[in-house]
C-alpha cells in the first residue's frame, strides 16, 4: 500500500533530474520510493539530485535506499548529491551512519545543482 | 266418512227399531247395538265411536254407570240418553255426569236424529280438529329439530371457519420457523379436539442434506413440555416418513401398528409435573404432511388421542387446510430467515472486529440489530488513519435487508479508502455522494480526532449530532451539517471543526437509540444527554454498556441501534507501555504516540527524536527480522525514571544477524543514539533494553 506520509516529485533543473521528498521514509515506504528513483535514472543526464528538504524522517532503511543508489550511480559514472538543510533533524542520522563519506550532501538545492554542473 | 255408532238398550224392541230408522234416515252412518252396559263397555274399549246412545234404566250397570266409564275410557265421545217418561232427574243427572243430550221415550225421532246427528258432527270435527292439531304440532315438532340440526351444523361450520382463520391469522402473524410452528401445533391441537401434537419443518440446506438428519429439523410439540423431551432422533424419522408421504393417514388403533406402537417417542416418560399423570399411550393418529410450491417438503404435523378412532374424515380434512396455511407461511419464514441470515452475516462483517488500540484513547462500541424487522442499515467504524490519527464513522443507510447492507458495505468501504488516500472529511463526504447509488439515501457521520493536537475535525450529512461529554460532566452536542448522502444536487460540505479538552469523551451514535416511536426527538436526545452526563465516571466500555441498557430501558429494539464513544486522556509523562502488530505500518504509528509522550514527559525535542530514532529502528527490526508471516506483536515499555529515559522493546521473535555490506545501520544507530543498548535473544524472543541519560535539556 502506497502511504501517502511520503511524497516524490521530480523536476527537471538545467537538465538535472531532482527528485523533491517529502514527509517520512521509513521501512514502510522505502521500496515505493525506491522504485520512483530508479525509474528516473538515465544514461543521459549528467546525474541525480535527492531533495530530502522536506523529509522529516528518515530511518535505517532510507539511508540503505541512500547508500545503493549511490553505488548505482557510480557504476553508471553518474554524479549523485543530496540536499539537506543545516537544521534538518535528519542530518544527524545521516551523520552517525556516515553517509557523507559516500554522498556529498549540499544544504541547498542551488549549491548541488552547482557541483553537478561544474564537474560535467 | 262413515260415523259409528253405538245403541246399548235392554230393550230388544227398541234395539230393533232404532237402528233401523237410523240406517234409513242416516245412510252414512254404521250402528251398533249392544243389550247391557257391560257388553257395551268391551266395544267402547275396542272401538272409538262418534257417538253412544244408551238407555239410562238397565238392569247390572246403568246408563249413569255406564257414562262414568266412557268419560274416563272415551272423554270426547258424545253420549246420549234414553229416559223413561218421568225421569227427569234421572235426565239431568245424565247430563251432569257430561252427557251430551237426552231423549225421553216415547222417543221422538226427528229430535233424536237432530241431536244425534250433531253429536256426530261435533265428535267429527273435534276429532279433525285434533288430528289437524297433532299434525301441526308434529310439523312443528319437525320444523324445530331441523332447525335445531340446521343451527348446530351452521355452528359447527362457523366455529370451523373461525378457528381455521384464526389459525391462518395466528400461522401467519407468527415470524420465524419456530414461532410458525407452534402457532401450528396449537391450531391443529385446536381443530382436532386433542392435546397432543407435533409438528416439524425441514430447513433444505443449499448444500444438500436429507430428511433424515436431525439437525435439520425444527420442531414444535403440543404441550409444550414435549418439545424438549421427545426423543429427537425418532421424531425426526416419522416426521420425514409423514413429510415424504403424498398424503395424510388416519389411524385408529397404533398399537396395532408398529410404526406408531411407541408414539410420542420419548414422550411416556413423560410424568407428573408437566399435566401428566400417567405414562400416555396414544391410540388414535392423524398425519399430515407439509407441502410448499412444487410439492416441496417442508415438514409434517403428527396428532395424537389417547381415544382410539378419534380422528375422523373431517378432521383429516381440516389439518389438511390447516397444511396449505402452514406451508405459505414456514415458506416465507425460511425465506425471511434466509435473507435476514444473509444481511446479519454481511452487516456483522463490515463492523470491526477490534477497535484500534491507542494509549490515551479508549474507546467502546456496542450495536444492536433490530428484533422485529429486517436488518437495518446501520453501522460504525473506527479506524487509525497512516497519519496517526483516528478516524470514526457512523451511518445509516435508510431501508433494510440484503439491500441496506450492500449500500452500507460499499460506503464503509469507500470510506475508509478516501481516508487512508489521506483525504479530508469535506471531500471525502462529496465523493461519497457522487458515488453512493443513487437510488440509496444514507445519513454519516465522519470525524477525525487527532492526538497530538486534541482537534476533531468532521463533517455530518443529515445524522444526529454527536455528543461531547467534557472532564467537568457537562455536555454539548457537536453543531454543523448538511443534507444527506444521496441528495441529488451536487453539494460542496463544509468542515466543522472542534478541539476537545483533554479527558472528554465523543459520543456517536444512530436515531434508534434515542428515538421512540410518538415522542418528540429532542426528548430523546435530552435523555441521552442525561444518561452521559450520570455515567460520567464510568470507564467508557462500561459507559456505552449502561449507556444503551437506560436509553433502551427494556423497550424492545426495533430499529437498529449503534453507539460508538472515545474518551481521550493525557498521557502518563512516567510510563508509556505499548503493544501493536508486527507491521511495517506500526511504526509510524509508534514514532507519534512515543513523540507524543517524550513531550508529555518534558524530553525537549531533539532528545526525543533521537530517542524516538532509536526506538524505530530497534522496532523496525522486530517488524522486519523476528516474524514469518503470521500476525504476531511487538511491545515497547518506556519509563521516565531519575536516570532518564528507560526503554524496554520486546518481541516473540529471533533477530537474524544483518545482511549485506549496507545493512546494520540501525544498530549502529541505536548505538549511538543511546547510552546503552543491551540486546537479549532467547528462545522466548528478543528483548532490546535501551537507556539514554537526559542532560540538562529536560525541560521545568
């Protein structure tokens, strides 16, 4: 069952794809999100950005969604940066799980967007 | 018509000459003679003469003598006299002793002939008159015992007619297979004059199943006594031999017949205390069995007389009218109950089986089906919605029966699929309309009460209104509504909203519990609101059981009646015990309730979305790694201790070790969110023991 407490949008920002989150990724939802990301992945554009902005959870099993992707996209020489804010109280699960030595995190979306483009 | 008459004289002379000139002056008349009373006397015996002449001086008995006898033998034969010149006394004596004229000698003849002749005529007529007297009084006599018989039959036909309309009347006001049957056992008892019957329908099964097996028989006796001591297994063969029969049999001596021998079986063990006084030997048997459309056997009657021959044709041919009655009306019964079955099995399985379970809520529900009529339309939900919330439904769709209870699935389950879709009470009730058929029409009422933030919101299309009972006992019903389901117009509904103090309880419910037939609603509706606020106290699952008791006071329950009550309380800031299913879906559910009690604790926010973190994932593992596929529970028992916060989560289950290089994040995070994280696994299960010190963030 699809639960409405997570939201995935993507829009399309100077050719990179965003996937916009929002509300709670928990194990409840993870698979339906994961399936919204990888129908995204493409050989053509230059990369993925993650916006989980408006994600107010996140637990284990979204940061395991976080950590494969990144593997998928590196396989395919896809560049892969996720946005979250200074204050976002994921931060600190993303921190204590070192995602950030896999993933580059951006605290805005601008500054993501900025990296991808510089580095294709 | 010939006269006789009678001469008695000593005189031969006279004897001679008298009947002579009678023969010639009357010709109609045959004359006897006879020379002394005694002589005379044996013909008046034999013979009953229109008249008697008789000379008054005789020798041995006189005329006077003789007179004395003739008005005792002949009272209306005239008599006449013969009296000698000079007897003048002697003449009126006569006639005082009732003679009827006299002559004296010597005779004149033309006077005799004259008085003779009168005489006669006179006799004559009495004796028509008593004759045209007797003849009517027999006619009479006839004409009243016909009338009597012709009375006694109309009667009879009469009390026939009463009593096979008052058994129709009876047959067929009765509702139920059972009820059908006694008025059947009764009404027959009645017709045939006896005290013993039994009677008996088959409910056909739709998967097969024959006459023979007990289980599918209902059975009525007469006296009812017998019911529960006849032996069943024995009835139920006779009752199938009558039923298979294609008529009904009278017979007069059962002891001669070995069928019947022992009927009723197990009824001579019948004793005192139940009007029998001795063990009863049934000698007289009557059957009949109970045919529907297409001869199809829908039972059999049995009557029983201790008399032997006591059932006659026209008996038989009364519980034969009395099985045509019998079969229209256990054909609709079964038919009644067929439906009935049908919607109490659909409307029982669209109520909850289990109301759901969240700590500082308490909730109740009772419904109760009508008794008389068909199933109504009624019915409650209550439900947590994915954002924790809870949702609570109450609807009533008009009409009754299988119908009602479709409309009513189909919006119960509409229902809840626009709520889970995240949908707010407004447009979840437009779409309602437009999807409610649309010739249905329904009343609703859906609320959504939300823990964290004490707010209801809701919407009320055309139900009654629901009832907040508030912690001081005062009352107020909810305003706000709009028309309801099934209004043709397209309509937007507006959302009504409400924030609950803590401790108060919302009430819903349908119209059948506060309406009485005759009285205003609103009186209803203030005993209601009477009935709450007196059983204040009580813990909600007591409540709505006093609730429903007083409102319906022992009135019986035609419509159906649904009450539906949740009481929410502040949570207790030292301890928090949970138990939910072992469920993906759980765990947003405990990440609020245990968000929501670290607050009610006085954890400041990021300690308790760390803490909360860790719980998740040590839960989530539970959920993910403990269980196969059966519906199993995970607990979690969380304490505010001087230490800070204490967690215990236990399941039934084993923790596999992690799999894969990406896995074993939640550990390590709940390693690191937490003081300590002690990981027991037994065979009974897993218990993760948690503690995470709070440092100076603990709000006052």
């Amino acid at each position: 069952m699809t639960m409405p407490l997570v939201d995935v949008r993507v829009k399309e920002r100077s050719g990179v794809p965003v996937a916009h989150l929002e509300g709670e990724i928990d194990i409840a939802n993870v698979s339906d999100v994961r399936n919204r990301l990888l129908e995204i992945l493409t050989n053509t554009a230059p990369g993925l950005i993650v916006d989980l902005t408006n994600v107010t959870y996140l637990d284990s099993r979204g940061v395991q969604l976080l950590l494969e992707l990144s593997e998928r996209l590196q396989v395919r020489q896809l560049r892969f940066r996720i946005v979250v804010p200074e204050h976002s109280m994921i931060r600190r699960v993303l921190l204590l799980t070192h995602v950030d030595s896999v993933v580059p995190i951006d605290a805005a979306l601008d500054s993501a967007l900025a990296s991808i483009q510089t580095h294709s | 018509m010939t006269a006789r008459v009678l001469i008695v004289d000593d005189d031969p002379a006279l004897l001679e000459a008298l009947p002579g000139m009678l023969r010639l002056r009357m010709p109609d008349v045959a004359v006897e003679t006879r020379d002394s009373a005694a002589a005379a006397l044996e013909r008046i015996v034999a013979v009953d003469y229109d008249a008697i002449v008789t000379d008054i001086k005789m020798p041995g008995m006189d005329g006077l003598g003789l007179l004395a006898q003739i008005r005792v033998l002949r009272p209306d034969t005239p008599t006449l006299f013969i009296t000698g010149h000079g007897e003048h006394d002697l003449a009126v004596q006569s006639l005082r002793g009732g003679a009827y004229d006299y002559v004296q000698k010597p005779v004149d003849r033309d006077y005799l002939m004259a008085t003779l002749g009168r005489a006669i005529q006179v006799r004559q007529l009495r004796r028509q008159v008593m004759a045209q007297q007797e003849a009517l009084e027999r006619h009479a006599q006839e004409l009243e015992t016909i009338v009597a018989i012709r009375t006694r039959e109309l009667r009879e036909t009469a009390e026939r007619v009463r009593a096979l309309t008052e058994v129709a009347t009876a047959i067929h006001a009765a509702q139920g297979v059972e009820e059908v049957l006694n008025a059947v056992v009764g009404a027959a008892g009645r017709l045939a004059g006896t005290g013993i019957a039994i009677a008996g329908c088959f409910r056909e099964p739709g998967g097969g199943g024959t006459l023979a097996e007990p289980r599918l028989w209902e059975i009525a006796a007469l006296p009812r006594e017998m019911t529960g001591q006849i032996d069943r297994q024995e009835i139920v063969r006779l009752l199938a031999h009558v039923g298979s029969a294609r008529t009904g049999e009278r017979i007069g001596d059962a002891s001669a017949d070995p069928r019947w021998r022992d009927f009723p079986p197990g009824g001579g063990a019948l004793g005192e205390g139940n009007g029998w006084s001795a063990p009863v030997r049934i000698t007289s048997i009557l059957t009949m069995p109970v045919h529907g459309r297409g001869g199809k056997i829908l039972g059999a009657i049995i009557l029983g007389d201790t008399a032997p021959d006591r059932f006659t044709e026209d008996v038989g041919v009364q519980i034969q009218a009395l099985a045509r009655q019998a079969a229209i009306a256990l054909e609709n019964a079964l038919l009644y109950e067929h439906e009935r079955g049908i919607a109490e099995t659909l409307q029982r399985s669209l109520l909850p089986q289990r109301l759901p379970e969240f700590p500082g809520v308490a909730m109740g529900a009772r419904y109760l089906p009508g008794s008389h009529e068909a199933v109504g339309g009624d019915w409650y939900d209550a439900f947590t919605l994915p954002t924790g919330q809870i949702a609570l439904v109450m609807g009533d769709v008009a009409g009754r029966g299988i119908w009602a209870a479709a409309v009513m699935g189909q919006l119960r389950n509409a229902v809840r699929a626009y709520a889970h879709e995240g949908l707010p009470p407004a447009a979840i009730a437009e779409r309602l309309n437009r999807l409610i058929d649309p010739e249905a029409m329904a009343t609703l009422l859906y609320l959504v009460f939300d823990p964290d933030t004490w707010t209801v919101r809701y919407v009320n299309l055309g139900h009654v209104p629901p009832l907040v009972l508030t912690p001081d006992g005062t009352t107020e019903f909810l305003p706000g509504g709009g028309p309801p389901l099934g209004t043709p117009q397209a309509l937007t509904y507006r959302e009504e909203f409400t924030v609950l103090r803590p401790g108060s309880t919302l009430v819903l419910y349908t119209d059948g519990l506060v309406e009485i037939r005759g009285e205003a609603i609103d009186a209803g509706l203030e005993r209601l609101e009477q009935t709450i606020r007196h059983t204040a106290r009580l813990d909600v699952g007591t409540q709505v059981d006093r609730v429903l008791a007083e409102m319906l006071n022992g009135r019986p329950v035609g419509d159906d009646v649904a009450l539906l009550a949740l009481r929410a309380t502040p949570l207790n800031p030292r301890r928090l015990e949970l138990r939910l299913p072992a469920v993906p879906t759980s765990l947003p559910q405990l990440r609020r309730i245990l968000r929501r009690w670290l607050d009610a604790a006085g954890v400041d926010a990021d300690d308790a979305y760390e803490i909360t973190t860790a719980c998740h994932e040590a839960c989530a593992n539970a959920v993910e790694h403990a269980y196969g596929p059966t519906d199993q529970t995970f607990g979690l028992d969380a304490a505010k201790t001087d230490e800070g916060i204490v967690i215990d989560i236990c399941d039934g289950g084993q923790w596999r070790p992690p799999q894969g290089a990406r896995r074993g994040h939640g550990l390590k995070l709940m390693q690191a969110l937490m003081d300590t994280v002690d990981i027991a696994s037994g065979p009974q299960g897993t218990l993760v023991k948690m503690h995470r010190r709070l440092t100076g963030r603990v709000r006052a």
